[in-house]
C-alpha cells in the first residue's frame, strides 16, 4: 500500500493538499474556541493538535513529492514555459513562509492551553486571535501559492 501512495503523484499532491486543508480547519476552529472564550480544554487541544499535525503529514508529504517528482520532472517543465515566474516567486514563496507555520503553530497551542484566567486577558487573549488568524490565512495563502505552481505546470504540458 505504501509503495502506490509514494508511487502515485496524483494521490501524494491530494494528501498534501488534504493535510493542509485540515490543518487550516483546526486552526479556524481554534480561533472559534478562544473568541467564544470555550472552557473545553479537550476541544481546544484538539484543534491545536489537529491543526499542527495537518500542517506537519502536509509538509512531510509535500517534501517527498518535491524531492522525488516535483525538483527533477515538474520544476524545469514550469521553468521552460511561458510562466517560468510560478516557480521563481510562487513556490520559492512557498517554501520559505511554510517554514513559520510550525513554530506559530506550536506558539498557539502552549498559549491557548495557558488558562481560563491566563486567556481572560486581553493582553494574551487579542494577539493569540493574531496569531491563530494569521496562521489561517497563511495557510490559505499558501494553497493559492500551490494552486498557480499546479496551474503553471498544467498550462506548459
């Protein structure tokens, strides 16, 4: 069963794009639980967890299909288009704002499980709305980023 999933580019490309999407959903959930100021511990974890885990299969996976398909097949196909700026820009953007999303994303789970009381403030409590909305919206950014690179590659063939 593994050997297809690393064998099979389609499937790899929708388990990176699945994992993200899921990342991105926990991540708005957890934005729900704090504004709704929610004293669930469990679903605030959850979420957190949800939304940390997502991003990490998404990067692993997405690493594996970069290295083994993307680098030496795709890369160069875009790169000889007519659109040579989706890897130059898009994705090279890609690669380096995804390496924030982690430690954001851990930074958000240790301050959303700090405390009832800890959360009432709002010196803690408006900059970790931010911070979980800014973790969102990168995420999404980076799924547009994906859907040029995909877009490009699909136009030059």
């Amino acid at each position: 069963m593994i050997d297809f999933v690393l064998s099979n580019k389609p499937l790899l490309v929708g388990l990176h794009l699945g994992f993200a999407i899921l990342a991105i959903d926990g991540f708005i959930w957890l934005f729900g639980e704090i504004l709704a100021r929610s004293e669930h511990r469990g679903r605030i974890m959850f979420s957190a967890v949800l939304g940390i885990v997502g991003f990490a299969l998404s990067w692993l996976i997405g690493g594996y299909y970069y290295v083994t398909y993307y680098g030496p097949i795709v890369k160069p196909i875009i790169k000889a288009s007519s659109a040579p700026w989706a890897h130059a820009i898009a994705m090279e953007a890609k690669e380096h704002i995804f390496l924030f999303i982690i430690p954001m994303a851990f930074t958000a789970l240790f301050a959303a499980l700090l405390g009832k009381q800890v959360l009432e403030n709002s010196k803690i409590r408006k900059p970790l709305l931010v911070l979980i909305a800014v973790i969102a919206i990168i995420g999404l950014s980076l799924g547009a980023m994906g859907f040029i690179i995909s877009a490009a590659a699909r136009w030059a063939q």
